[in-house]
C-alpha cells in the first residue's frame, strides 16, 4: 500500500459563487464527474476514475475534502498515520457548511457549483452529455445533480446522506422535495439512476433504496450485494463497491457492479 502521486492528472481550481476548490482532470471524452467518497481522492478512488477513463472519458474529480492521493490503509503509514488523516478530513467535512449531514428534505449546498462544474465541463469536453459519480458521503450528489439535463448517466455509490440516524433519515437522500420532482419528470422521460449498495450497510440502508424506488419507479436500477462479495481485505465493513471492497476479478459481483457502472456511461456517452 502506497499514496498516488496522481501524476496522470492535471490539477487547477473552479470558482463558482465565491466558492473555488481544487479539480483533478485526465483524458478525453465526454466528462464523467467522480466525486469521492469519504476521505477523499485515496488510491483506489484514483484506480475507479482510470477505469472510467480507460473508456475514452475525461475523468474529473472535485477534491472536496482530505489529502487527494493519500492512503489511508494503516500499512501505508501506520495505525497512527491512518487516523490522524481521518480525523482530519472529518474535521473538515464537519466544519464545512456544503454537506447536508442530518437535514432530511434539503439538497447538500456544495451543489450548484458541483452542477455548475457539470456544465463547464460539458461545455468543454463536448458529448451528449456528463456522467456523475458519487460515493458514500457524495453519493446523493449525482441524484441532486441530474435535475440538469447535461446529467444522463448518474450513479449513486452507496449514498450516505444524511446520516442514518433514526427512521426518517433511513428512508430519504440528501435532495430536496423540489429537486426530487425534477428528477422524477426526467426519469418519466428516459433518464436512469444507477444505484449500488451491500446489503447489509448500515450506513445506506435497504430503506433507502426502497425510497428511491418509490419516488424513480423502474428508472432506479439497484444493484445490491451480499457481504460475501465484498473484498475481505478493504477497511471496514462492507460498504465501497467501485473501490475499498471491490474485488477486481472477472466474474465477481463487485466486478459485475463496476461493469455495469462502466457500461451504463458507454452507452449514454460513448454510443
């Protein structure tokens, strides 16, 4: 285990509304958007967006929070160093006023410069449109995203928000009721939703799931996995199918996710 030197990546800034963070760009193509999950842009985040970048996308990656390219498996820098770079980006998120933690109904404030992101990319790269990935923490960002229309290929990646604390929270993401509707207008008119949890994940619970497909019908496609898919070695309980517990071997059923993942933005991208 070792840090990524991202090397394969350009990085510079994106100021929208007063706001500016820093981006990681690489390839060309249509833009799929990769919006990492909790504690940021790790070496096996980084291996997710080569993937999709090996498709013939631009892969660009928001550094929201932590230290993009760290690696946080303790064999990489000791027990030690794992946990004071958690804590940091914890830290980080939880000052930060862009992350709806708790909030049920409302759409995490980082978004209108994520969508307009979304469309300076698009307006970039050219295609029909972006594809948006978003993980754990991020994971309702694509959902809140694709209200635009330069989103047609979303995929929600165990979406973690707002925290599954009680009831209420389990059976809801992180976007407002307004947004909500919009996506449901264009899901009625051909946008599908992606969706990929284990089943056994406290952190994105069945309930929530079972939420989106209420609200998104048929347009929600779920993939959700048994424990023993998941890949023995990655930190924590099952939770990160495209990274931290994907086990990337032709046949398995992360493998199969991470194909679908890849398969879906080759279609509405690529076709």
């Amino acid at each position: 285990m070792s840090d990524d030197l991202l090397d394969d990546f350009t990085s510079e800034s994106f100021r929208h509304g007063g706001t500016d963070h820093q981006i990681l760009r690489s390839g060309s193509g249509p833009a799929v958007l990769v919006i990492a999950e909790f504690p940021g842009v790790t070496p096996a985040v980084a291996g997710f967006a080569r993937r999709v970048r090996a498709l013939g996308c631009t892969v660009v990656l928001p550094v929201l929070f932590g230290t993009a390219g760290r690696d946080l498996h303790p064999d990489a820098h000791g027990r030690l160093g794992a946990i004071t770079a958690a804590a940091r980006a914890i830290g980080q998120v939880c000052v930060s006023r862009e992350f709806a933690l708790f909030a049920v109904g409302r759409t995490s404030p980082v978004i209108p410069w994520l969508r307009a992101l979304a469309r300076h990319e698009h307006e970039r790269c050219g295609g029909p449109g972006i594809g948006v990935v978003g993980m754990c923490l991020t994971g309702g960002f694509a959902l809140a995203m694709a209200t635009d229309d330069v989103v047609v290929a979303p995929v929600l990646s165990q979406p973690s928000l707002p925290l599954a604390i009680g009831r209420r929270r389990e059976a809801v993401t992180d976007i407002s009721e307004e947004d909500l509707a919009v996506v449901e207008q264009r899901c009625a008119a051909g946008l599908q939703v992606l969706g990929l949890r284990f089943r056994s994940d406290k952190v994105c619970p069945d309930a929530r799931f079972e939420g989106l497909r209420r609200r998104l019908g048929d347009a929600f496609v779920a993939i959700e996995l048994d424990d023993d898919a998941a890949n023995p070695e990655g930190i924590g309980a099952p939770h990160s199918v495209l990274t931290e517990h994907l086990v990337d071997r032709a046949g398995s059923p992360t493998r199969a996710a991470l194909d679908e993942v890849l398969d879906l933005f080759s279609v509405r991208l690529l076709a």
